[in-house]
C-alpha cells in the first residue's frame, strides 16, 4: 500500500471501521471509495525486522531502514535501496558474499558488510 492509503487504513482501524468518525476527518471526495475498498483491513500483523544479511534466497521484504550515513550510505540509497521499496533476495555466491537483491525491476548485488546497514521488514510465514 502507498503512504496515503496506509495512513487511511490506520485511521480506519483507529476508529474501528466506523465511517461517519472517518468521513469527518477525511478531506478527499473520494473517501465514500476508500472506506468501502478498506474497511475489512486486516490489523496490522507485527512483522520482524531483520538485516539484509540474514535474509534467505527468494525471501521478500521491504526496507524501512538505511542505517549508514555518508559516502556509503548515499550510495546504498542511489541505487534504489530506500526506505519503502520491495525487495528479493535472489540469490547468494557460493561462500554467501556477495548477496543479489531485485530491487524496482533490477538485480544488484551488494557485499554482506554493506547489507549489514540495511534493516528490512520481512514476513513472518516467509
């Protein structure tokens, strides 16, 4: 889901699905539409958060962090790995460095000591 519809979907649970509380708050016209396609939003499902290293081949996830600062940071973030995106770990070299990712419809790789900085949400049945 895109920001606005997280944020939407979060009020909604806030209020526990009633529509007059959320059509008081909403600003859009479209907000009739949004109740209707989100109102059986399913609560939000703690999932763990584990670094880019640990994850298995074909796992998914997305990033919520980048925690390197710097040179290294800024260059981890130019090539698409940024809070939000989906990831896919696809596959490993043979002694597990470096690790390949399908970031926005393109594979990288990246050494496991930069992987390191990269927090990611993945599920919990993956």
């Amino acid at each position: 889901m895109a920001g606005k519809e997280q944020a939407v979907a979060a009020l909604v649970r806030a209020q526990k699905g009633n529509a007059a509380v959320l059509m008081e708050k909403m600003i859009s016209p479209v907000a009739v539409d949004l109740v209707v396609l989100i109102k059986n939003v399913p609560e939000n499902k703690t999932m763990p958060l584990v670094m880019l290293r640990k994850m298995k081949k074909n796992q998914k996830g997305i990033i919520r962090a980048v925690k390197k600062g710097g040179e290294l940071g800024r260059r981890i973030r130019d090539m698409g790995i940024v809070p939000g995106s989906e990831i896919m770990v696809q596959g490993r070299a043979p002694l597990y460095d470096p690790v390949a990712l399908r970031v926005m419809g393109s594979v990288l790789t990246l050494r496991n000591n930069e992987a390191d900085f990269i927090e990611v949400e993945v599920d919990a049945e993956a």
